[in-house]
C-alpha cells in the first residue's frame, strides 16, 4: 500500500490551524525565528494536543515527520 502524500496544508489542518497558503506563510512569520536550542514541539505558541502531535511525528518517524521538520526549518529561517 502506498502511503498517502500529505501536503503543508494538510498538515496545519491536522493540527486545528487555518490552512491557506496565506494563512501559512502569516503563521510562520509571526512565530519565527524560534531559538536553535528550542525543539520545535516545546514552542509556547503550541496546544498541549499540537505539541504532543508534533512530537510524537518525529519521534514514529511518522507519514508526518517530513512536514513537521519542513515546519521547524521554516520557522528557523
């Protein structure tokens, strides 16, 4: 089975945020840049349940794991 390709917008829906193109790039430049020495879940603008979604993503390497590192990298730029 193959698995499903998930998209940045896919991604902040799964995560309860307004998943526009606009509304990304918006979310993005008010939270960056986060500090090197932060992990991307430990971020204070973060629900408990987004954190722990975040954070269980890398952690299985889930089908959610390569967005969520585009995300940290995007918020670290």
């Amino acid at each position: 089975m193959e698995a499903e390709m998930h998209s940045m917008s896919s991604l902040f829906e799964q995560l309860g945020l307004a998943a526009s193109s606009a509304d990304i790039e918006h979310f993005i430049d008010s939270h960056r840049p986060l500090p090197a020495d932060l992990a991307l879940h430990q971020a204070s603008f973060w629900s408990a349940s987004q954190a722990d979604f975040l954070k269980q993503a890398l952690a299985d390497d889930a089908e959610w794991a390569e967005l969520v590192d585009e995300l940290d990298a995007q918020l670290r730029h």
